[in-house]
C-alpha cells in the first residue's frame, strides 16, 4: 500500500482517481487506507494518486510492504466484496 505523507496540501485530486475508494479526508490532510490500496494492481500500471499528485507526497507506506501477488490477491478480494 501507499501512503500519503504531511507534505499533502489537501488539493482533493487523488480522492476522485482512485479506482478502490481507498483515499479519503482525514482529520487533517488525506488518507489512504491500507487495507483498500492495491497500489493500483488489477486497475492501472501506475499508481494514479502519484500520478495526479502535485507535490509528489505518496510514497510507500513501510509498515505495508507488498508483493505484486499479494496486491491482486487484495485486489481480487476487493472486487468480491462488490
Ligand atoms: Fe488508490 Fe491506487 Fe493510490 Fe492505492 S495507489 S490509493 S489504489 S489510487
Ligand atoms: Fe494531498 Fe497529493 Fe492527494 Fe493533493 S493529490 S490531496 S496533495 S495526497
């Protein structure tokens, strides 16, 4: 999963482009939510929040390190709960 660091400006583009619902407004800046973020695997080959990001503030989250099987394995999970 991703991240979104302090450095978020809050300029709401990345909510919209997320094709898992996983980012949303926090008590202060945006938040990606681990369990929801496939890093895009299943939807795009790129990231799209990094992609739309103007200050380049979402990077890795370290404490979710994935493999690319386990991120379509979420995703997969996440398409059944549809
Ligand atoms: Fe959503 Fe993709 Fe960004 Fe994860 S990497 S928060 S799935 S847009
Ligand atoms: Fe924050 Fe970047 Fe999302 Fe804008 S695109 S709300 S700066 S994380």
């Amino acid at each position: 999963a991703l991240m979104i660091t302090d450095e978020c400006i809050n300029c709401d583009v990345c909510e919209p482009e997320c094709p898992n619902d996983a980012i949303s407004m926090g008590p202060t800046i945006y938040e990606i939510d681990p369990q929801k973020c496939t890093e895009c695997v299943g939807h795009y080959s790129e990231p799209q929040c990094v992609q739309v990001c103007p200050v380049e503030c979402i990077p890795f989250n370290p404490a979710w390190r994935e493999s690319r099987e386990e991120l379509q394995a979420k995703f997969e999970r996440l398409q059944a709960q549809k």
